[in-house]
C-alpha cells in the first residue's frame, strides 16, 4: 500500500488517530501524510495566521514520522478531493464530537468524507495502546465486504477475522410456527439460514484462498444492534463493513449501517467502499 492519508482538525480526537496512523505506517512500511484544512470563509488575515500555526502544530507532532500539508477551502471538498488525487489506500480520521439529533440533519465533515472517499477510512475513536487485535467484519456477503476483511486483517498484522451477518425473520415471522417466545421451529429456522451459511463459507474460502483466516456467525436481530453488542461482548477493537448503499465514483448516500456505527461508534470502525476503478 503506497501511503495513508490522517486529516488533523488540530483536536484531541485528532491527536488519538495520527498515533494510529503512526503506528499503521510503521508496521506496513507505508509512507504518511497529514493534512488540515483552513475554513477559507475566515477572513484572510485569520485564515493565514490559522494555517501558520496549524502547520507549526502539526509539524511538532509529526516529528519528521509524517509529511505535513495545510491547505485552505471547504473541509470536506478539500479533503476528498486530496484523496482522490492522492489514490490513498487508507485514509485514518478522529472520531468527531457526538452532537445527537444535529448529525440526523447536517452531516459532520467525518460523514462526508466517508461516504465520498473512494478509499478505505479508519475511524479512531479510542487512543491505541496495542495493534489491533479482535476484528469482526459485518457481513451482507458483498465483495466490498471481502475488501474490508482483508484490509482488517492485515491492518491488524494477520489477525483471524471474525465475520457476523445478522438477519431477521421475514414478514416479522408471518407464515412460520412460532413458539411463545416469537421462535421458529428448527427445521425452519435450518431452511432459512441453509443460502445465508453456504454464502458465508463460500466468502470464508475466498479469503482464506488469500490467507485470511475468519470465522463465521449468524445471529438473528438488526445489524448494528448484533455489531454492538458483539463489540462489547467480546472485546473487539477493530470493527469493518463495507460500505453499502452508494455506488459509483462519488456516491451522494451511506448506508444505514455505515451511518449508524459512526453515530455510536463502540470502538475503531473501517468503512470499505470497495475496489472502484481508478484512472491510470
């Protein structure tokens, strides 16, 4: 992988994902860079002085570990165009302040950047002590999906993978013998999960075929429900999906699950848009 992109706005959250990115760097041998954005709406003189001192700030920090790029415009225009022409292959950013009901109505600079980068991004929520070392990939058996297990693994150094994929019951379980509970026989149940565990071990077989190693579970219940608590069950420290409901080379629209996790956030989140065709 030719290099990672880390965006700084010069916070703390920013602080925990250039040591991620640090990290990362050091041990795939990847070049970094990090670049902040100055708000060009600032009047002029503000706008010069914020960039000198941004660039003084980060410069300190990155202590010769990351080239340092401080440019002025629209945050997120910025940034996604520096990805697009850098052909980063992983792009890290701090997890941004949780501001509730405002991000169901005005999308932060972090979820735009998401749904429009055509490379992966990390998102660091917690500062790192360790490399990664649980992953769980959620799952839809989509080929983006496969991109994120393979990346999470080796951002994790070989680390197994764990893939979920969470269903629910069609028609809220209309036309099937339930119990009191709400559950289904288990001949039903068996015939409902038979195509999602035949998917599951065909996409667990591709990626061992690229030394991969991933388990398999099917859970039944809402996908970002099953993620969290499976985040908070086992420990996992790195969270990837692909990301799903955009297509194309600048997808306007992110998926619910992508969208949801990055409001939550119950630990670092890889969102993969999978492997776009890029001009040469």
């Amino acid at each position: 992988m030719p290099g990672i992109l880390m965006t700084s706005d010069l916070s703390g959250r920013s602080g925990k994902a250039f040591e991620r990115a640090r990290r990362l760097a050091a041990a795939l041998g990847m070049d970094l860079e990090i670049l902040h954005v100055v708000d060009d709406s600032l009047p002029s003189r503000i706008a010069k002085q914020a960039a000198q001192a941004a660039h003084e700030v980060l410069i300190r920090d990155a202590a010769g570990e990351g080239k340092v790029e401080v440019t002025f415009g629209h945050p997120w225009r910025r940034v996604v165009d520096r990805i697009h022409r850098g052909r980063f292959d992983l792009v890290v950013m701090g997890a941004h302040r949780d501001r509730g009901i405002v991000d169901l109505f005005r999308s932060s600079v972090l979820h735009r950047c998401v749904q429009m980068s055509d490379a992966p991004v990390l998102v660091v929520s917690d500062r790192p002590a360790t490399p990664y070392r649980r992953i769980l990939v959620g799952t839809g058996f989509a080929r983006r999906d496969s991109d994120a297990a393979r990346l999470a693994s080796r951002l994790a150094q070989g680390a197994p993978v764990r893939l979920m994929h969470a269903y629910r019951v069609p028609f809220g379980g209309l036309g099937y013998r339930m119990d009191d509970t709400g559950d289904i026989t288990k001949r039903e149940r068996d015939e409902l999960e038979e195509p999602m565990r035949f998917q599951m071990e065909q996409m667990r077989r591709r990626l061992s075929q690229e030394s991969v190693e991933a388990e398999s579970a099917l859970v039944e219940g809402r996908t970002v429900a099953a993620l969290i608590n499976a985040v908070a069950r086992d420990g996992i420290d790195l969270l990837a999906i692909g990301r799903h409901g955009a297509e194309g080379h600048v997808p306007m629209i992110m998926g619910r699950v992508a969208s949801e996790l990055l409001a939550y956030l119950p630990c670092d989140l890889l969102v993969h848009p999978g492997r776009f065709p890029r001009e040469d």
